[in-house]
C-alpha cells in the first residue's frame, strides 16, 4: 500500500513539483492540495512547499496560514500528522504557530542561492529518522528571508529539548540565531526548515542526494506507525 | 467614514539589517548626527460606516492576527480625524 | 486631463475630429515628425482624434515600429539556411520564434532590452525587463523554464556603476525568483562606454508541445476581446515614445542625469506568476483563438497588433478595462504601460470556462471588446467613438527609414593603431607573466561571478542541468528521454567596434561555441542589437555591417535568426556606445546525461587544446586592462571551422569521450585554464608548446579554441577526430595537483586564485 503525500499548493507556490519529483522518487505517491479546499483527501502526511506564495506579501506566509486547507493543516497535526515545511512553507509554519519564532530579512539583505553544508542535529523526527546524529549533508538553500529568529528563552528550549533538526555548518547564509536552519515541535510530527531537500534527490539536477533522507524517512516514519 | 492608522515595527531586539542599512546609507550622504534608525510599516486602513470607540478595537484586532507578526513585532493604532 | 486634449473642446471624438480639421495638435512633443504626422491625416482623411495621435505616436516610435532598422532586419528574413527550413516552426515577426527540437517539443526563446528604464530606476528597469520577456514567452503558448541575463555597466569602481548594478541585479532575482523561473546563464561586463548608458538585456526560454503553439493573430468576427492580468494604471505613459528616442543629457562634471524623468512601469511578480498558471490552464483546453502580451504601447500595441495580424477589424469599449486609477484619460488608457497584462480572442462559447479558471488564480478578467468584419479597429469611451483607423497602418505599416550611413574616417585611424609590441609594452620573463596572469584573474571581466549569480535561484522547476558558471546554460525538458536545450549569450562591444562585421560574427561563433562545447547542437539565434543614435550617420553604418555580419554568418553556421530587439539611443549627448550586438544562441541535446561540463576531470587526465593561437590582441581584455589601449584589427573568425569544431564536440559529448571541455575567450588561454582549475577543483601541469611565445599563449584572443579534459583513451579518440576533421590539436598537459604550473616559467595554487578571482565584486559591491 503506497503512502500517499500531499504537497500545498498556494498561490505563488514554485517548488511544489519538485517535491512531488522528490516523493514519487522515494517510491510514495505524491498528492496535490488546493490552498482554497479544506479537505486534505486523506493523505498520510503533508508538505508545505517552496515558493512565494501570496508574493511574500505583508510577511512571507502571513497571508497563506490563514487558507482553508491550513485550517485543517494545523488541527491534523496538533493529531500528529506529520507536517514538513520548507523554505515558504516553514515561515508558513511559523506563521501558523506549529513552530516557534519566526523568519525575518537575511543579515546581508540579499537572496542566496547556494549549496548549502549542514548538520543533521537530530533523528528523532518523522522526516530525519533516516539519518545519524552528526551526519553532515550539502542540500541548497534559496532565500532572502530565512534568518529564524526565537527569544532566549525560546532558543534555549530548542536546544535542550532536542527540537533542532538541522544547523548551518561553514557560512551562515542568513544570520539565523544559532545557525539554526530547521526545527521540530515537542512531538517530532511537524518539522520546518529552510534548506530544500527536494532539489538534493538527483545528481543530475541538484546539488547531489543529500536530501533524499528527509523523503525516505517519511516513508519508514509511515510504514512503522 | 473612518480612517485608522496602524504602524508596525520590529521589536528591538530582533535585527533589523534594513534599517542598518539606511542609517548607513544616510552617513555616506552626510547626516552623521543619525545615531540609530529601525524600519518598519504603516497600514492606512479606511473603514465604512462612523467614527466609533468599536473600530479602534477593530483596528487593533487586525493589527494583532495579520498586520503585525506578535513573535518579532509590536503595534500602535491610531484613529484619524 | 492630459496635454493631448489641449483643444478645449471636451472629449476628442471622431465626428469631432472630422469637423475641426484645423486644432492644431502636439504631435511633436509626441514624437511624431511632421511628415508621419501629415501621413497619418492622409490615411484617416481627415485629422486624428487625440487618442489615435497617442496610438499613432507610441506604435510609430523606434522601439515599436522599429523604423530606423527594418530595412536592414530584413536580411534575417530573406537569408534563411535550407537546414533552418524544417526547424523553424515560427520565425520573425511574431512575439517570438519558435523551433523543433525533437520528440514532438517546440521551444520558443526571445532576447529582450530595458535598457534606459534600468538607468532610470535599475531595480524596477530589470524587473521590468525580466517580466516583459517572459510574457513573450508565455504569449507564445510555451511554459517560460529559464532566463539568462546578459548585463553591461560602466567602469566597476565607478560610483554610478555602484548605484546601478546591485538594484539591477536584485530587480531581475526579485522577478525571475518570485515568477520561479531559474536563472541559467548571463554575462556580466564592465567597460567606460556603458556608464550612463546601462545594458539589460533578458533572454526567456520557454517549452510546449508542437501543436500547443499560439499565435497573435485575431479571428472570427463575433469572438470577443478579452483583457486580464493586472488592472491599468498610469505606468510608463508615453516612456516607449520619450524613452526610445532620446538621450540624457549630461549636467557639467556630474554623472549623467536624465534630462526628463519619465514614468517607470512598476512590476509585480506575484501577479505574473499567477498569469502563467492561469494562461497554461486556459492553453491546455484550447480556450484562445489568438493571444497576445501587452507590453510597449500596452492596449494600442496589442489591439492594432491582433487585429492587423489576423486580418479583421475590431470593436473595442475601454470603459470596459479595469482601472486601478480612475482619472485616467482614454488616450492614458490606450497608452498606459501597467504590467502583467494579456489580451486574448475567445470565442464565446468558451469564455464561461475561460472566467472560471481566471477567477481559480485570482486574475482579474474583463471583455472589452469583440473581432468584427472588415478592417477598421474602432474604440469607443462612454459611447462615442474616438478611434476609427485601419489596425495595420498602426502595427505593421508604420514609417521605414533609410538612414544614411557612413563609415567615419577614424575607422581607418583606430584599425591602424595595432596593439604589436613597439605600440603596447608585453610582459617578459616568468615575474611579469605571472603578474599580469594574477592582474587578470583579479579584474572585474574575468572575476568569478558568484556575488551576482548566487542571488539568483538555479534550482526551481528541478530541470537545471548546468547554470553560471557553465559555458552554457542547459536544462532538461523531458525527464524520461532526458531531452534537452542549451542557450548561451556573448556579445563584445570591443571586438564590434574595431570591425561590426567580423565583430558580429565573433560574437555569434562565440555563442555557438558555447552550446557546442556542452554537447548540445546548435539550432537557432537570437539578438539584441544595443546602439547608439540612428541619426548618426556613424552609428548607422555600424547598425548596417552588424546586420550584414549577423546574417551572413548564421546563413554560413546554418542557425536562422528567429527574433530579436534593436535598442537604439544607447549614447551620452552625442558620444554612442561601442556598439554592442548581444548573440543568444539555443541548442539541443537528446540526453542531458551526456553533456561536458566546463572543469578538469580526475588527476591524470589529458588536457588538450583544439585550436590554432596565434598573435591576435586587437580589443582584448589584456590590451584593456593593463593598456587601457582598443586598436587594430579584431581576432579572426573562420565559421566553416567552427562548424567541425561543434561537430567534433557533439560526437565527443554523445560518445562519452570527454570529462570537462570548455571555450576559451577574454583573458585567453590562462583564463580558461584558470577557470577550468576553479571548476574541477583541482591544478594542472601546463606545457606551453615551442615555438610559440609564452606571452601570446597565454593572453592572445584567437578565436575557434576549446580546452579539452579527458582521460587517456577519450583524449585520443578526441584527437583522432579533431585530426580528421582538420582541427589544429595540441596537446598542452596533464590535470593534477594542487596549483596551475606552468613549465619552467611559474606556478599559482588553485586556492589562490580562488581567493584572487572570487575576492573582487565583493569587495567593489558589498
């Protein structure tokens, strides 16, 4: 029985096909949602997709947290369905408060595309279970807005709870607080980060394989529920 | 008719690398007496139907879910004559 | 109220127009000459309405009509190479061309110029750019999947050039990022002659299925005329007039200061992206009979446009459009330039679907008029007529001039001040070579890159295959069969202005080298023809041997033309910029999987150079950077060679031969070596052959010549076939090591000139 993903799609979403690339690759069946229909049709786990939805407008995400299908995003998974958000789709997250703090302009004020050298910091998650502790991964990160910012006491908590999934390793592309480049919340269902590991599943077209860990472990995380 | 201003900053301790950037803009044209500058935005919202105590509290309703991200920003509502 | 409706009389309406022969009208603060304006009232037979003057004006002016340069365009339409025929699917004339590359796919790619509104307002002058090029694309039928941005700016250190180029830069990331199209390739130059006189040029590429191709032709009297996209505001009224025919003026010592300035088209990325998606839905159930973008001239461009194109008439209402100022005029509706915009026919048993799927995206839809019988485009505000004239006098009838054009003097005085060695002083000895190689690597034409590509996005639509700093840009268009197109562009002023007919064709050798290197055929040009003023007599007999040049030498390589822009204007008072043709030229590949990248393969790996280097410095960076010197005679081009050479690299490419190939150009062989060394991660032992001076092995700017990696068994079955083809082949060293070693002259770690290469537009541009 082929798990089945579903990937929103919001106005100005643009790396939505490649994720789905990313799940059919990984051997799911990646399924399309529309931001304006709340009904997740029944899949197994979501994605929030890369892009620009709403144009960025107001505050990336602002805007898109308040659809429908969000609605029914956010009530499933405080259920425990597992929920990755990238880049667009962590500061949708955020937004939507399924995660902590918040993402604001890059320190340099400038969009980055680069091929990015991180540390997997937990495993403990539905989307790194299939990676160790320490492992350290090149995946791309594109933005102008990815510096995560948190309170002290925030930032503290995520460290001692173990709920920072990835860091920024070498260069800090975007002054986030802590290198931090992805989190989890307290139950490891919902995982927001900013590097896009649906453009590291294939040599040929990405910056290599990196990320195809984030796709495989879903699956494991599905098959063992 | 009505018309409510609302202003919306970064909180001071979050970065603010646009404002940094035009305090230092403006230190290349000359105006070194500038110690500090924080960037933010203003909403001109106008509202249908009379001036009311209520659309303060309207105003400040938007404000707080959409206008003004409550984890790394604050608010100020301002009603216009 | 606007300066057109000076007659006092109230709305200018047709009848009006007719009875009030005499109102003298403004038509040359309009642009218009008066004997186009005396043209226009014998076409009419009476006076124009000020709304026909404002259409007349706009569609008249250079950069719609093209006045001053058709004569010469023609050439690409009339010299088409027989193996161009079956490719061609759609060739000029149309919003872009089209070609077939096989497996029942069409690619369409066009290269556009925003040049002066870059200067204006750089931010939104290249996204506004980025956004008018794609909707080109997107007009066409195609799904836009890349774009390359060829840019050119005065001096780096400039204090303008720094107001310029990083908002240039953020504007085209800022558009092409949010549309989510991956940039893949460009150039980036600075030369004296660009300072106040920027050049942005854009080239989109899109992909469709052969019988998805639309066209801008109207149809069908009864179908109506759609209008959706953005709604109209004042952007950019009279800018395509004003901006096309005039030039800054200087105001005493300080930069360059527009002598008017003119209202900037404002972008809006968000909505383009949503104008993609709608318009792919809408062309996957076939619900157009024609469609065209609105771009310079807005409303007038594409209403005179679809109708004179489809042969018909048409009715228009512009109470209709959808206004987001509601003070315009009707001539500002007719003339307005508001962005992300698109006119479409459809029939109107399927505009019931058509609303639906632009009410999904959210795009604003709005009939403003219907196709009708006969040939008159007639448009009414509020019920009164104020345009009745033939659509095609307006879009495709417009003035033809035969500028005089003659080569000045000084031609002959700048082409005798050969940069030999009793002119210009050449380095001797390992020291000074190794200097001028580390000066090179660390001037602004030949430094990395990377500061300006990494803030565009290369990965979104997962199809990019190679990107800057690639000799090329490619990406995959079917991921079964891995099918795939390569595009690259290179333009040199220098080169253009020493020789525009060998220019021209150094520049499109250059361009189909690049293609060809990657392992890609090259199928089909594109160009943007940046110049001076058409009245300049000078500047016109360049315009003329570039046209010549570009024509003889697609006929010769058997790539047609397909479309291009001209850019006329490009000079500071009356001092033109080195005349700049900007070649794009696409290929295809049946499996991106075979294609050579541009760096060293593994340690031990043979390096070979195809080509023939002989003294050749006339407009090369060496001459520029160490001499400041432009004099002589360009390299040589020879294009039957450069027709085997890209054969020899496609066979290599499809054989698996070879581990990185890449074109040598400005800066020469050390530059190609340098950043072959950057790419590979990894040094080289280099052997300069004898018999040949170190120094103009090194810098020379020969054309026909690729650096070859491969390993020992390809290197030899390359050699074999460079041989046979009779290319010039030597055999220059080995890869390995940690530094580019030249023997027994010097050597230079890898990582230093990393450091050297990459440190530069940082440290210029923050």
């Amino acid at each position: 029985m082929t798990s089945r993903i579903g990937v929103i799609r919001f106005p100005g979403s643009l790396d939505d096909r490649d994720a789905a690339r990313a799940i059919r690759l990984s051997g799911a069946e990646p399924v399309s949602l529309w931001h304006g229909d709340p009904s997740l049709r029944d899949v197994d786990a979501v994605i929030l997709p890369g892009g620009f939805s709403y144009g960025d407008y107001l505050r990336c995400g602002a805007i898109s947290r308040f659809s429908p299908v969000m609605e029914s995003v956010v009530t499933a998974a405080e259920s425990g369905l597992p929920v990755l958000g990238i880049c667009n789709g962590f500061q949708i997250l955020c937004e939507s408060h399924l995660l902590p703090g918040a993402l604001t302009r890059n320190g340099s004020l400038h969009f980055v595309c680069r091929d990015q050298a991180l540390r997997i910091e937990s495993n403990r998650t539905s989307w790194t279970l299939d990676y160790s502790a320490g492992d350290e991964i090149t995946i791309p990160v594109k933005n102008g807005e990815g510096c995560f910012v948190a309170d002290e006491a925030t930032l503290d908590e995520l460290e001692a709870a173990g709920r920072v999934v990835l860091r920024y390793l070498g260069t800090n592309p975007n002054a986030s607080r802590r290198d931090i480049a992805g989190i989890a919340n307290a139950r490891g269902n919902v995982v927001g980060l900013m590097p896009h590991p649906e453009h590291a599943v294939d040599a040929l077209t990405g910056s290599g394989t990196d990320g195809a860990g984030f796709f495989t472990s879903i699956l494991k995380a599905l098959v063992d529920a | 008719m009505a018309r409510v201003v609302v202003d919306v900053m970064l909180k001071p301790e979050i970065l603010d690398p646009q404002g940094q950037a035009v305090h230092d803009a403006l230190h290349r044209l000359g105006f070194d007496d500038v110690t500090a500058v924080r960037q933010g935005k203003r909403f001109e919202i106008d509202l249908a139907g009379p001036d009311t105590e209520g659309q303060r509290d309207r105003a400040e309703e938007m404000a707080a879910t959409l206008l003004a991200n409550l984890v790394i920003e604050e608010y100020s509502v301002r009603v216009e004559g | 109220m606007s300066l057109l409706n000076e007659s006092g009389l109230g709305l200018d309406t047709v009848v009006r127009a007719a009875a009030t022969p005499d109102v003298p009208q403004p038509y040359a603060e309009l642009g218009l000459t008066a004997d186009e304006y005396q043209r226009i009232r014998t076409i009419l037979d009476r006076r124009p309405t000020s709304c026909e003057l404002a259409m007349y004006s706009v569609m008249w002016s250079e950069h719609c009509s093209y006045k001053s340069s058709k004569v010469h365009l023609r050439k690409f339409g009339e010299l088409v190479p027989a193996e161009a025929r079956d490719v061609l699917l759609v060739g000029m004339g149309e919003n872009a061309g089209v070609v077939d590359v096989g497996q029942g796919y069409a690619v369409t790619f066009k290269i556009e110029s925003h040049n002066h509104p870059s200067f204006v307002e750089p931010y939104q002058g290249a996204a506004t750019g980025v956004g008018g090029i794609v909707r080109d694309i997107l007009t066409m039928g195609a799904r836009p999947i890349a774009i390359l941005d060829p840019l050119r700016f005065g001096p780096a250190d400039a204090p303008d050039t720094r107001r310029v180029l990083p908002a240039v830069v953020a504007g085209i990331g800022g558009y092409g990022n949010c549309l989510g199209l991956p940039t893949i390739g460009g150039e980036l130059v600075f030369d004296p002659t660009y300072l106040g006189n920027p050049l942005v040029n854009a080239l989109c590429v899109g992909v469709m299925r052969h019988e998805d191709i639309k066209l801008a032709h109207a149809s069908g009297p009864g179908n109506l005329v759609v209008l959706f996209g953005a709604k109209t505001g004042g952007d950019g009224i009279g800018g395509v007039s004003v901006l096309a025919s005039e030039t800054f003026a200087t105001a005493g010592d300080g930069p360059a200061r527009p002598s008017k300035r003119p209202s900037v088209q404002v972008g809006d990325p968000f909505t383009e992206k949503l104008l993609i998606e709608c318009c792919l839905e809408i062309f996957a159930e076939n619900l157009v009979v024609g469609i065209q973008d609105l771009g310079g001239a807005g409303l007038s461009c594409a209403t005179s446009e679809l109708a004179s194109a489809g042969g018909c008439g048409m009715r228009i209402e512009l109470d209709a459009v959808p206004l987001r100022d509601q003070t315009l005029s009707p001539e500002e509706i007719l003339m307005s330039e508001s962005q992300e915009r698109m006119c479409a026919v459809v029939e109107p048993a399927k505009i019931a679907r058509f609303d639906e799927i632009c009410a999904k995206w959210g795009v604003t839809t709005t009939v403003i008029g219907s196709v009708t019988e006969g040939d008159r485009l007639l448009v009414s505000w509020r019920g009164e007529r104020v345009v009745d004239v033939p659509p095609r006098t307006v879009a495709h009838e417009g003035p033809v001039y035969e500028r005089s054009f003659l080569r000045p003097a000084a031609q002959d005085v700048l082409a005798g001040d050969d940069p030999g060695p009793r002119r210009l002083r050449r380095p001797t000895g390992p020291e000074e070579l190794k200097a001028t190689l580390l000066r090179m690597v660390g001037s602004p034409n030949l430094a990395g890159k990377g500061w300006v590509t990494d803030q565009y996005d290369r990965y979104v639509q997962g199809g990019t295959v190679l990107a800057q700093p690639q000799d090329a840009g490619m990406v995959r268009i079917d991921e079964r069969t891995g099918l795939g197109v390569a595009v690259a562009t290179d333009g040199n002023g220098r080169f253009c202005r020493l020789d525009p007919y060998v220019g021209v064709q150094l520049a499109l050798a250059e361009a189909y080298r690049n293609v060809a290197t990657t392992g890609a055929r090259p199928l089909a040009v594109t160009n943007c023809l940046n110049f001076g003023s058409p009245e300049d007599p000078a500047v016109m007999w360049q315009f003329a041997e570039t046209t010549r040049g570009l024509a003889d030498g697609c006929m010769a390589l058997g790539v047609p033309v397909t479309g291009g822009n001209v850019s006329f204007y490009n000079q500071t008072g009356d001092v033109a910029i080195l005349p700049t043709p900007v070649i794009g030229v696409l290929g295809v590949i049946d499996d991106v999987r075979r294609r050579t990248p541009a760096g060293f393969g593994g340690p031990g790996e043979t390096i070979v150079l195809l080509g023939a280097t002989s003294d050749e410095f006339g407009g090369s960076e060496w001459a520029h950077v160490v001499h400041g010197h432009l004099g002589g005679s360009p390299p040589s081009v020879d294009l039957a060679y450069e027709r085997r050479l890209a054969n020899v690299l496609a066979s290599a490419a499809r054989d698996g031969l070879v581990s990185g190939a890449h074109d040598l150009s400005e800066g020469g062989l050390a530059q190609g070596l340098v950043e072959m060394a950057l790419l590979g991660r990894i040094g080289a032992n280099i052997e300069i052959p004898s018999g040949l001076d170190p120094f103009v092995a090194l810098f020379s700017e020969s054309s026909g010549r690729v650096l070859v990696s491969a390993p020992a068994d390809g290197a030899a079955a390359l050699v074999a076939r460079a041989e046979a083809a009779g290319l010039p082949v030597t055999r220059l060293g080995v890869v390995g090591g940690q530094s580019i070693a030249f023997a027994e002259l010097f050597e230079l770690s890898v990582d230093e000139l990393r450091e050297v290469s990459e440190g530069v537009l940082p440290s210029l541009f923050g």
